[in-house]
C-alpha cells in the first residue's frame, strides 16, 4: 500500500513537473514572441517614419524650383494673356513631370491666377486661399518656416499634400507671390497598405487621423474631442467640415491600446521631427502573435507530449510489478529516470531556444533583405522615370577624348536624331562632334576642374545636320581619386541663341527709329541752328563782292571775310555731322567714353530747341570720374531722350521755371551715376515706374517708346534704370554704366 502511494505520488509529481514545464515553456516562447513583435514592429515603425520624411521631402527641391522660374514672375507683374499663358505651360510640365495633383500661382492677395486644373470643373483658378497656412508662411518670405502643409482641399474634396515657396522679382527684396504643388496622397497610402500585421495612422497634433490603413478611421480622432477643439477645427478648415468622431480606440497606456472590438494592441508612436505634432502610430495585433506561439507549439510538441506520458506510465507499471523483487533496483532506476527526464528536458530547452534563434534571425534576414530588394527597386524606378521624362539629354560617359557613351535617355536619342540606343553608344564620342578639337578641349577641363557648367558646344547629328548645346557634366571618382565616368546634360540652345540674335536686331531697328523720330522733334530747332551760319555766309560773301565791286578792296578786309565765311561753313558742317551720325544704324559698339564730354555734346547738339522752349539746364558732373564703356551715339540718343523728355514735363511752368539739372556721380568702384531733374508735372504716385513700359504716355501726340528705349539700350550696356518722383515738385530719372575695367 505504502508502494501504490509513492508510485501515485510520483505520477503525480512527473504530470505536474510535465504541467509546469510546459507551461514555463510556453510562458518563455510567448514573451519572446511578443517581444520580438515589439521589436519588429519598431523597425516597422522607423522605416515608415523614414518613408514619411523622405516623401514629404521629395517634392521641397520641385517647388523652389517652380518658384525661381522667371515666367512666374513676368505672370505675377504682368497678368496680360500671353504671360498667364506661359506661367500655365510651365505648371502644367511640373504637374507631369513630378505626377503631382495640381501646380498653381499665387498672388500676393492669396488669389490663384494660373492652374494646371484651370480647365477642370474644380478649377483653382479664381479661388482666394489667403487662409490657408501654407500660403502665409511661404508670402512672409521667411527662410526657416515650414513648407509642407498636409490638409483637404477646399475646391477640389481631395486630401493632398501642399509644397509652397515664395517667387520673387528680379530684385528679390519681397516676395510677389506663391508657387504650389499640391502633391498626392495615393503614394503615402500604398505604403500604409503594404503587408504589416497591424494598423498604420498619420494624425495631426490635435488627433485627428489624416491617414489610414483602415479607411473608415479617416478623419476621426484618437480621443473624444471637446466642443471648443471641434469648433477650431471646423475654424481652420483644414480637415473640411467634418463631423470628426471618435475612432473608439481607448490607450491603457503608451504601449496598449483596444478598440471598439475588444481588440488589443501594441502601441508605438513616433513624431515627426519637421512637422510639430504629427505623429506616426502603429498598432500591432497581439492575437496574431500569440497564435504564432501557441499553434506550431501544439503541433510540434503534441506527440512528444503523448510519448512522454505513455513511457512514464509503462515505467510507472514496470515499477509496481516489480518492486517486490527490485526493491534494491528501485531507488537506482528512479534516479536514472529522474536524470533522463531532467537531461531531456534540458535538450529540449537548449534545441528550442536554438531553434527559436535561428528562425528569429532567418526572419530577420529575409525581412531585412525584402526590405532593401523593394527600396532599390523604388528607387531604380524613380530615377529611371525621372531621367527619361526629362526634356534635357541625360548621359554618362568614360572618361578621356576617345571615350564612348555608357548610357543616354530618350531626349539625348532624339536631339541627335538617333532610334536605336544600341547604334548610338557603339560610336565614340568624337563622331557626335562637329569640331573634334571641342571633345579635347572638354575632356581637359573635366580634368583639371572635375566638372564644366553651361559649355556651349557645335554637335552633329545623325544625319549630318548641326545643333548648338550647353553641356553641364561632373566628373565621377572612385574611393581611389580616379574618374570612373562622366555623368551630365545636354540642353538644345539652337533655338534660344537664334531668338536672342533676332531681339538684338529688332532692338537695334527700335533704336535707330526712336533716333529718326527724336530728330523730327527737333527739326525746328536744328533748321534754327543750320540758318545762323548759313545767314552768315550769305553776309560775309555779299560784303565781299561789295568790297570787289569798288575798284580797289581792302585785301585784308575780303581774307577777314573768307576766314568767317570758312568758319561758319565749318559750324554748320559739325551740325550736319552730328545728324549724320544719329541717323546712322548699326549695332551696339561699345569703346571707353567720357560720360561728362558726352553730356557736354549733347547739350550742346540742343542748345537751339531749349532756347526754342526757354529751358535752362545746369550741371552738376563729377570731374573724377573714370571712363565708361559703352556705344556714344546710342547713349547719345538715350540722353537726347531724357531732356526732351523733362522739357515737355516743363511746358505748363512759366517761362521762369522751366529748370533742368544733370549730374553725374561714382556710386561705387564698378558703376557710373547719371541723373537727370526737372520741376515739371512730377510721376503717377501709385507706380512711378509705369512711365518707362512700352507705349506708355502722358503726351497726346506721343508713342511711349522713348524711355522703353532708354531702358533697352541701358540694359544692353549691362547698367540700370529707375525714376522716382522729388521731394517738392517734378521727376529725377536715373540711370547707371559700368566703369571701362569692369566690362
């Protein structure tokens, strides 16, 4: 009896030492289970956090790149058809290349005046957004503020991601209006969407979840929000008009959450570091995890446990039936038993927890590696769009005069005229150069700077023609210091270079006709000027014949007289030679001048017609000025310009106070000063400035080319012009030169 009672306590004791280690093995596998789910879905967390920051990154470059188009500006100054027309054609490239939602300009009212939505039913153009953060940051024009701003459209119903950065003139001092992309949200999601055995939010600093794997949590909070927080929403109307519920998910804790369900979840947020307030949560499903523990545990162990209890009862029963005859065995086999229970059970541990290691890290690395595969394929991807989207040629090439072409895109193909790729790189670069000697001299530069920027260079094409390219490249280097390859673009400047010549021209022809036109103001004044010394003649040769007809002249007397004659004949020839050379027409030759001999000339050329209009012009010119340089008939005409100019702002004074004053000044070691004041009429207050656009004019009869032309030939001359209304009566126009050693 006391046998039965030790072999029952026994059994007793090995069911529940098998009960407590099974237990103690499943408590162990599902803490580790748990913790390695903690730990992936950290490394989960941490790759989307870095996804997140690089898409709302992405697009920073593309808009501050929009922004400092010059079309923009021209569009924010002007707003005439043909300025709009450009800043939309650019928007809507933008829109295509970087497969953005929308691409729109922003004046500094907040008012959308061009689109690349501007023919769709929710166009923006029209639509005042003023009150939208992402405008007010980028028109303060300050650097540090923040350019993103996540939101739903108000006329479009679409959540988007707004990038916007300020345009400025081409002075820069003040931001004249906004550029914005409105980029989409469907690439943000499809990361959200992806394989995680959880939930994926993005929320706002209030908590409200702008984005979702599970879509019908959109746009509702992670906690029930008071009245007054609902009304400030509904204030800035970022989120629409909501309503905006409560998801029904309760936080226990920073790292436990349930929802309406019952579910129970890991939690981990993390904050984006350049958006205040945003954060990213992942919610990672606990009962997944337990049901990777508990399953292959009853699969894997369930016979094992069976065998177990079979061979513990057989000995239990070998031990009752013979314990009468192996007493003396009894105390050795248990003992065996108990060490090669106690051995198993160590094996068993040891080979699990070796096991679990080695699925663990096998995990880790198939992870690990699917991880970095999809990032590559992403970004090979990226690039490869990007590059064969671009208008410019993109090219790599190895290095030296003779080197061949590695890869090109589509743009660099077409503008060379070639359809197969391969026929292209088979050449060496040598054959796409008109002038072999330009590879050379490219090749050398790239050597000895590393990189060349905007090379202007003569290439050949397929078919024999000839195109003119701009060529900016950078030299590749391995860990060594040796050039791997050439990498750079290639723009066709064909184009461009032919426009510029053409405007040249027609500048020129506007210059020669405002040359002629002045010259018809001042024909009265030039007739004057020609009829004194011509009078003088007909005097003088009338005295000398008097002279001769008296039978014996005065010889000294008649020299007098052609001495006078000769230097009136002289006067009028300089008058003569001072129109012939304003009426001449050719382009801009620029040689050292003397801007105060100048001034000097032509107030002199005019001294007739301010007499004609009884003006007064003094001087005020600086003697140490050095020379400019510059085109003297051209800068002639654009002085000529100016005085007739303030002598018609003078025609309602009195004869007393028609005053004009010239004065020249050094600004600096790199500029010339010139100015020129009147009493006249004075400026329109509200934009001085529109005097000088063209076909402007106050005058009845007049055309208001004369100071566009002014500004024309003071541009060509790398100088600049402005006006500005006196303190107490009349204009000052001002324009400046560059000293001869600057040019």
């Amino acid at each position: 009896m006391k046998l039965r009672v030790i072999i029952v306590a026994l059994s007793l004791m090995a069911f529940f030492s098998a009960l407590a280690g099974g237990y103690i093995y499943y408590s162990s596998v599902r803490n580790a289970a748990i913790e390695e789910a903690k730990r992936q879905a950290t490394l989960h967390t941490e790759a989307l956090k870095g996804h997140f920051s690089f898409f709302l990154q992405e697009n920073l470059n593309s808009v501050i790149a929009l922004a400092g188009l010059k079309d923009l500006s021209v569009a924010l100054n002007r707003r005439d058809p043909d300025t709009l027309e450009a800043a939309n054609a650019i928007l809507d490239h933008f829109r295509k290349t970087y497969n953005a939602d929308v691409c729109y300009l922003i004046d500094p009212d907040g008012l959308t005046i061009a689109s690349s939505n501007r023919h769709a039913p929710d166009s923006f153009v029209g639509h005042n957004y003023a009150f939208r953060p992402y405008f007010q940051r980028a028109i303060s024009g300050v650097p540090e503020a923040i350019r993103v701003y996540m939101a739903l459209g108000v006329t479009s119903g679409k959540r988007g991601i707004y990038y916007s950065y300020p345009v400025y003139d081409e002075y820069g001092d003040a931001p004249i209006g906004v550029a914005v992309i409105k980029a989409p949200i469907e690439p943000l999601e499809r990361e959200l969407f992806r394989d995680y055995e959880g939930i994926v939010m993005l929320t706002d600093p209030r908590g409200i979840i702008f984005i979702s794997s599970r879509p019908d949590w959109i746009f509702k909070t992670l906690s029930a929000l008071p009245a007054d927080d609902i009304a400030k929403i509904r204030e800035d109307r970022q989120f629409g008009d909501g309503p905006w519920e409560w998801a029904g998910l309760s936080m226990t804790d920073a790292a436990q959450a349930f929802d309406s369900g019952g579910n129970k979840y890991l939690s981990y947020n993390l904050s984006l570091e350049s958006y205040p307030g945003w954060n990213l949560i992942f919610l990672s499903d606990i009962n997944p995890i337990l049901r990777r523990v508990y399953d292959p545990l009853i699969r894997s162990s369930g016979y094992l446990i069976i065998a177990l209890s079979v061979f513990i009862g057989l000995m239990i029963m070998t031990l009752f039936l013979t314990a009468n005859r192996e007493i003396s065995r009894r105390h050795r086999a248990e003992e065996a038993l108990r060490r090669s229970r106690s051995d198993l059970e160590k094996r068993v541990v040891q080979r699990t927890a070796e096991l679990t290691a080695s699925v663990n890290d096998l995990q880790r690395e198939v992870a690990e590696r699917k991880r970095v595969e999809e990032a590559l394929r992403g970004s090979e991807e990226k690039h490869r769009t990007l590059t064969e989207n671009l208008s410019v040629g993109v090219f790599r090439s190895t290095p030296g005069a003779k080197g061949k072409y590695i890869d090109v895109n589509q743009a660099f193909m077409r503008m060379f005229g070639f359809n197969d790729k391969a026929a292209l790189l088979s050449l060496h670069a040598y054959d796409l150069y008109r002038n072999p000697e330009d590879r050379d001299a490219f090749s050398k530069k790239m050597i000895r700077h590393g990189a060349v920027q905007n090379e202007e260079i003569v290439f050949k094409r397929h078919d024999g023609s000839t195109f003119l390219g701009a060529v900016t490249a950078v030299a590749i280097k391995d860990a060594d210091g040796n050039v791997r390859h050439y990498d750079g673009i290639l723009e066709d400047i064909t184009e461009l270079r032919q426009a510029q010549e053409e405007a040249r021209k027609r500048r020129e022809e506007i210059a020669h006709l405002g040359r002629v036109a002045t010259m018809g103001e001042l024909s009265a004044s030039l007739a004057h000027e020609l009829n004194q010394p011509l009078t003088a003649i007909l005097s003088n040769a009338q005295a000398a014949l008097r002279f001769l007809a008296g039978g014996k002249p005065d010889m000294d007397e008649i020299r007098d007289i052609l001495a006078d004659v000769v230097a009136d004949d002289r006067r009028a020839g300089k008058v003569i030679e001072r129109l012939r050379r304003l009426y001449r027409k050719g382009d801009i030759q620029k040689a050292p001048v003397d801007v105060n001999e100048l001034i000097q000339e032509v107030i002199s050329f005019i001294t007739a017609e301010t007499m004609i209009r009884n003006i007064s012009i003094e001087t005020s010119l600086d003697r140490r000025l050095p020379l400019v340089s510059g085109d003297k008939i051209h800068l002639q005409q654009v002085l000529i310009n100016f005085i007739l100019n303030a002598s018609d702002a003078m025609n309602q004074n009195d004869f007393s106070g028609r005053k004009m004053v010239v004065s020249t000044r050094l600004v600096d070691d790199h500029m010339v000063q010139v100015s020129i004041m009147d009493n006249g009429i004075g400026l329109p207050h509200e934009v001085p400035d529109q005097v000088i656009e063209p076909f402007y004019t106050t005058k009845a009869d007049g055309m208001g080319m004369g100071l566009s032309i002014n500004r024309t030939i003071i541009t060509a001359h790398s100088g600049r012009m402005w006006a500005e209304n006196n303190l107490e009566k009349g204009a000052t126009f001002h324009f400046t030169l560059p000293v001869c050693n600057e040019v």
